[in-house]
C-alpha cells in the first residue's frame, strides 16, 4: 500500500488538506521522479514528519501529566498488618512491623509511639478505639459496654472497676503468683490479693490484716 499523495490536493500520510501550491509542487516532483519513485513530494513528507513530531510530543506531555499527578497524589497508605505476641512478661502484646519489637497489649494507642516506625499509634488503628482495635487485644469486662486491654485482665489489678478481669464467674485467673499475698483487699484498686511489697508497712490492706500479721513480706 502506497503512502504516497494519489491526490493532488490530499495527502494521506499527512491527514490534513494542502494548498494549491503544496498540490502544485507534489505535481513537479512526481512528473521529476524516477519509475517506481512513487510517493510523497518534499513538503508532504516534511509535514508528515511534522505530524508525527506533534504526536510524539503530545504523547509525552501526557505521560508527564500522569507522573505529576502520581507523584503529588502518591502511593495509598496501607493499612498496618496487626499481629499478637507474648511479651517477656508472659502477656499479650502487639507485634511491631520490624518483627523484634513486642509491646504490651495496652501500649497500643495510648498516644505514645512505642514500635520504632510508631505503627502502634497508626491512624488506621487508633481512629475508632476500641473498634478499630484487633480482637485479640481486647477484653470485655462483666459489663458488656466496659473493655480492657487483654493484657490487663489476671494482673491483679482491677481495671474493670466492678473485679470481673480478676474474678469468676466473668474470669478464671490462676492463684495469686509469688509476688501477691491472698486476702481479701481492702482498696478498691485490687481485687483478691495485695503485693507483697504492700506488706508489713503499717497500713491495712486486707480486711483481717493479714498483710500486717501474717505476710511475710517481699
């Protein structure tokens, strides 16, 4: 198939009308030209390569366009991956995105970046606590509308407020561990035993001052 002008006043290669002296000079050059030289004249082929001069810097420009906008818009932030660990301290944690750094269960979105990329403080994960929170860093306390940081329940400590975290029938927690005295406390922030450090210091801490006569102490 021939790119050449078979009109004088046409030229396909081109996609656009020529004037009559473009027509004119095609003419010229055909009746110069060599058997078997068909084609376009000089200036169809100059305004083809203008034509595609055109396109290639159109096609550019908007290949520029697309990377200034990818470039200002940017890459869509990833939602972290959230995974459990058991921390030193025999207790659930949070698994920082390094895979080396486990932290409490209750460090997480408590407004200070513990993993050292601070995913722990992530918008993503602390938008809606504790909704947007994992499971398994959650407990439910006897009242269904009050939660603790798992890592928080069968510490001793009452942070429910009502000892469901501590106490059957809500929770089963092994006995009191080597650092507790068993008693009945007699301070609201503990529910089944005192530390031992609490002990011998001249104040009650048990209803039958057992952390006064009979705990040894630390």
């Amino acid at each position: 198939m021939s790119l050449g002008c078979e009109r004088p006043e046409f030229c396909p290669a081109c996609f656009w009308f020529l004037g009559q002296a473009d027509a004119e000079s095609n003419i010229t050059t055909r009746r110069k030209a060599r058997p078997g030289d068909e084609g376009c004249g000089p200036l169809c082929c100059s305004r083809r390569g203008a034509c595609l001069s055109v396109g290639l810097l159109l096609l550019l420009a908007i290949l520029a366009a697309l990377l200034a906008v990818a470039t200002i818009l940017g890459h869509p932030p990833r939602t972290p991956e959230t995974h459990s660990c058991v921390t030193l301290a025999n207790r659930t944690g949070f698994l920082c995105h390094d895979r080396r750094h486990c932290i409490p269960a209750h460090a997480v979105c408590d407004g200070i970046r513990t993993c050292p990329h601070g995913e722990d403080e992530a918008e993503s994960l602390c938008r809606d606590v504790p909704q947007s929170l994992p499971s398994f860093l959650l407990t439910t306390c006897g009242d269904p509308d009050s939660w603790i940081y798992s890592d928080q329940k069968c510490d001793g400590v009452n942070n429910c407020g009502d000892c469901s975290d501590e106490l059957s029938p809500v929770t089963v927690c092994p006995p009191c561990g080597p650092g507790w005295w068993r008693c009945t406390p007699t301070v609201f922030k503990y529910c089944s035993c005192v530390p031992r450090d609490l002990c011998r210091d001249s104040m009650q801490h048990c209803s039958d001052w057992s952390d006064e006569y009979s705990c040894p102490g630390p």
